[in-house]
C-alpha cells in the first residue's frame, strides 16, 4: 500500500485542542514529536518546524510546514521520522535499525540513537558493500525467514563520523538548521542497494564498553525485549494494533540470527570491526 503524502502552504503552529498522548524527547529532555489523536486520525506535531495530519487508515499524511520553515524541512522528517510511524500504522514490522548488504543477504544493526547504526552503515557502504537503510528497517515476512526492504537511499551522520568515513565531493541533501546531522545521498562514494535482501543477521549494539569486538548470541526472549524497546509505532494505546505488532515481532524473534554486538567506538577499528562481522555473519548456524 502507498501512502499519498502532500506538503501544504505554511502556516502557524495553532494550539492543540487536547494534551498529546505520547512524546518522544531527546535525552537531554527536550521534546522533538509529539502525538495527537484526532476526529479523523493523528497530528504529529514538531514544535516550530511542521504539522503532520495522519488519516485514520495511515494512507493519507498531509504536512503543514511551520512559517519560515526550510523547504527541505517536509522532506526530511517526513522520510525519517513519519513515515516509519505510518508504516507501522499499516501493519508492517519498523524498527530503529540499519542494515548493510554482505554478499547477497542482509545485516541488521539495532540500537538506540548515539550507539553508531549509522556510522557502521556508512562505514560498510564507503568500503564495498551497499547499504539498505540508515534508520527505519522495514522488514517483510517470506517464506524462509525475512527481507528488508531498501529504504530512502541516504545516510545521516554526525561530524566525527562525516570526516572519518565519507570523501569529499559526497552529494548532501540540503542543510537544515535544527539538525547538526548531514545527510549524505547514495552514489560511487556511498552505495546503496536498492533490492530486497534475505535477513541473514540481527546485531543489538551495546555501548561500546567492548575492549575487542564480542559477538554474545541471545535467546528469543531477549530478542523479542530488544525489538519492542526498538520499534516504531504510531499508537502505543491501540490494544490491537499493539497485540497485533507483539504477536508479529515474537514470531520475528524467534529466528536464531541474534546477537549481542559490542565494539570500542574508535574510527580506526572499524575495518576491524567489519572484517569481525562479516566472517560472523557468513559462519553457519
């Protein structure tokens, strides 16, 4: 199902009509989504930078940018923070995750934001393997397990992470002000995969407390946990949609390709660090 998203002219920020019943902040506190329910589906609302009307059934998102705010601001968080929600909304399995293309399978890197699912995304995809996704793994169920399905061809990276791993000359999308964050396009420096790729791995990050890379294999229980804490989801009220989404993740869970993945967080290991994963990814069960 294709989601019909318009951006309308801007306009001002007017107050909400009842209290959001869920908020994601950043960890300092700071809100950045909040989430409405509406007469006739959702509002998520990104203070100062723009609305987004959700339908009932998640097939219709309409923006409605904030007064001065960039072009390129729709855009953005429509791709990389709507949209995971609304695929949610549509039944699909989303999570906070990348993904790379070793060989001819897919491996998954799970984790929270600041852990480096991205960093280690661009590291594989600027030294011979293409990426799938930064952030927002879309997975669909198949015969013989899952493939992810290739999102928006793109990687966000922090400075540090821009000057260790991507040449100059990379192509970038516009600039926006309320993000340090640069996001770089695929291309010769950068390269994507733009088909689906059988799931081979699932790899949760720790915090890099790791003197050398360790690889920690874990049950379907603390899988099932781990993708819970790192899904998206649009209504963490629905009794249905949530039953729905468990039943849809255990089932997920129950693949034996997880592990726990732990690394020191310095640039000059990461060729380390993907020579340790690709060997590990490729040894059977």
């Amino acid at each position: 199902m294709n989601v019909d998203f318009r951006v309308a002219p801007a306009s001002p920020q007017a107050p909400a009509a009842c209290l959001p019943f869920h908020e994601w902040k950043f960890p300092d506190g700071t809100p950045w989504t909040k989430f409405y329910r509406t007469d006739d589906g959702y509002l998520l609302r990104f203070d100062d930078l723009a609305d987004f009307k959700v339908s009932a059934d998640g097939l219709t998102v309409v923006c409605a940018p904030a007064i001065g705010v960039a072009d390129a601001t729709p855009e953005h968080l429509y791709l990389n923070q709507v949209l995971p929600l609304v695929q949610s909304k549509l039944g699909k399995l989303v999570f906070h995750a990348s993904a790379v293309e070793v060989g001819d399978v897919a491996v998954a890197f799970v984790a929270e934001s600041g852990r480096g699912k991205s960093t280690l995304a661009a590291s594989f995809a600027t030294n011979g393997f293409r990426f799938l996704t930064d952030d927002g793994l879309l997975l669909e169920a198949v015969k013989d397990g899952y493939n992810v399905l290739p999102s928006h061809p793109s990687i966000r990276l922090w400075d540090d992470s821009e000057a260790a791993l991507v040449v100059s000359g990379t192509e970038t999308a516009p600039p926006l002000h309320f993000t340090p964050k640069t996001r770089f396009l695929a291309g010769l420096a950068l390269t994507f995969c733009d088909q689906p790729r059988p799931l081979r791995r699932v790899y949760f990050l720790g915090a890099g407390e790791a003197s050398t890379v360790t690889f920690e294999r874990m049950s379907p229980a603390a899988a099932l946990m781990a993708w819970v804490k790192n899904s998206f989801l649009l209504d963490i009220e629905e009794q249905s949609m949530l039953a729905a989404h468990f039943d849809r993740v255990a089932r997920l869970a129950s693949e034996p390709i997880y592990y726990h993945l732990d690394y020191p967080r310095r640039f000059e290991d990461l060729s380390r660090v993907r020579q340790a994963i690709v060997e590990h990814s490729m040894q059977e069960e």
